[in-house]
C-alpha cells in the first residue's frame, strides 16, 4: 500500500520506535495522527517535525484507561478518515513470574494486547469504508519466541501475534491488510539498564529504532504482511516453531546469566 496521502493513527507515537515510525511515514508523505499519554512530548515531536511538509494532528489516547472505549468513539467522531492503523505502543518489564504484581499484570496486558484489540474493533467499520486501509501491529520477537525474566511481555506479544494472524484471515480479500512487524531488541528506554547489560553479556544484537521504523513503513509499502527482524532471530522463530526443544536447551545455557539480572531487579 502506499502511504502518501494516507491518514495515519499511530500510537506509542512518543516512544523510540513511534517517533521514528512518525518521520519515515512523514517521509512518505502520510498525514499523521500521533496518539498517545504525554500531550508535551508530542507537541515537542511535533515542533520538530515542523519541516516536514505534511499534516500532523495529536490526539490523547491513555491506553490503560477504564474509559479507553469512550476516548477512542471520540477520536471516531474526530477523524472518521483514518486509513491506517498503527499499533505501536507498548510495555515491558524484565521480572520474574513470582515478582509481577497482579497491576503490573493487568497494565501489561491492557496496554499491549487489550488496547490494540479495542482499537481495531472500534476502527474497522471506518477502515472498511476507506478505499485501501490498513491496520498494523507491532508484536516481538517474544512474540514467537517466549524468553525468561519476559514471560508476561511474551505472554501479551503472542496474544498479538495470534490476533493479528485471525484478523488477516477474517479480512482476506477486502481492502483492509493487516501487517505484523516483529522487532528484536531495539535500543529504546523501554530496555531497562540490567536488560541492555544482559543483551551485550549474552552478545543478543539491539537495533536502531530509525532502521526497525523504516523496516516497517518499507514493509506496509512492499505489501510484506509479516516481517521479523534480525538474524538470527528470525531462524530462531522458525526453529522455535517446529522444534521448539532446540531453543529450550539454547536458553537453559542462557538461563544462569539471565537469572542474576533478574536478582537486581527485585
Ligand atoms: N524496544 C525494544 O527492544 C522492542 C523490541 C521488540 C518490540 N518492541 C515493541 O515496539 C513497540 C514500541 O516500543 P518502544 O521500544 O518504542 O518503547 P518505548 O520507547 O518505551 O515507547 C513506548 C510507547 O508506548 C506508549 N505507552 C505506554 N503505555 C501507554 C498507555 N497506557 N497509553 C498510551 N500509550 C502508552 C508510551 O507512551 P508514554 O510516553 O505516554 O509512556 C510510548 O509512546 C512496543 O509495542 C514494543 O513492545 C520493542
């Protein structure tokens, strides 16, 4: 699909990725509807996105909101002409299972599964109306690829991967597509310090969050439905899925190093 002139809903738009998202769409000449908490950190974005020849709105969305329902038929009412859907925020927390409250649970899952859930549903009757439409989830390696210290970040990210799987099926042949983009690690301040020393003890790669958003935008516009990013991650999904038992013994040896970071964070 290409995204000139596409109306663009994009959230986790003050984040790593979502800032970056924001300038290669802009690139691209997409109008964009930046979505998130923190309204002076996308006014901050905005400003400085100020060169770029296209349209940009902001809109407060707080996916984690009892009200997230009411927020979204408000921004319906203010936008009805969104194409595209990019569901780009997120939450992480490197913890074990026995050190997660059941808060942590919730916003984990309310923020990366239930909201991208919500705002599809809500979205779809418009999308269906739009010529060419799309809805876009960023999932994770750990959406494939379950790891220790990340069981309920894993436990959220497959939740997204298996939706957005259902969702391309339902949608089969209509004008809406629907695109799962997989990051690796990727350096943002989503990583907490003890996971970015654990990554380069482990020797696990972190990419830019510049390349992984344009590795998105380039895969909405080459029609790539699902794209994992990063070797050898994306053998290791494949691995995973068929003999899963291989990657169980890759991460037993990984487990020593990963269970003394999680020992810090208790
Ligand atoms: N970084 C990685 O290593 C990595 C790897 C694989 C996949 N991913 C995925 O990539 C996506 C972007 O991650 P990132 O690295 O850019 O993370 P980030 O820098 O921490 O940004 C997260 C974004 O999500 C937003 N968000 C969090 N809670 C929210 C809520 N309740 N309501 C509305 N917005 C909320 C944040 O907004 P606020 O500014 O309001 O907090 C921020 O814009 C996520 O889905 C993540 O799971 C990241």
């Amino acid at each position: 699909m290409k995204l000139h002139s596409k109306k663009v809903l994009l959230t986790g738009a003050s984040g790593g990725i979502g800032r970056a998202v924001a300038i290669s769409l802009a690139r691209q000449g997409a109008r964009l509807l930046l979505a998130g908490r923190d309204m002076a950190a996308l006014e901050k974005q905005k400003v400085a996105m100020a060169g770029a020849d296209v349209s940009i709105e902001l809109v407060e969305l707080d996916l984690a909101s009892i009200e997230l329902s009411e927020q979204v038929d408000q921004l319906i009412l203010k936008h009805p002409d969104v194409d595209v859907l990019i569901n780009c925020a997120g939450v992480n927390l490197f913890k074990a299972c026995d050190a997660m409250s059941s808060e942590q649970i919730s916003q984990m899952l309310d923020v990366n599964l239930k909201a991208v859930l919500v705002l599809t549903s809500a979205l779809l009757p418009l999308l269906k109306r739009r010529p060419q439409a799309a809805v876009v989830n960023v999932g994770s390696t750990f959406g494939s690829i379950a790891y220790p210290g990340f069981a309920a970040y894993s436990a959220s990210k497959f939740g997204v991967r298996g939706y957005t799987e259902a969702l391309r099926r339902e949608l089969a042949g209509s004008n809406v597509q629907v695109f799962y983009l997989a990051p690796r690690a990727t350096k943002t301040t989503m990583n907490e310090r003890a996971v970015l020393e654990m990554n380069q003890e482990l020797g696990n790669a972190m990419d830019d969050p510049a390349w992984v958003a344009d590795q998105l935008v380039k895969a909405i516009e080459r029609d790539r439905f699902k794209l994992f990013l990063g070797w050898p991650e994306k053998l290791f999904v494949v691995i995973n899925s068929v003999f899963s038992v291989l990657v169980d013994r890759a991460l037993i040896k990984q487990l020593p190093t990963i269970q003394t970071y999680l020992k810090r964070e208790i």
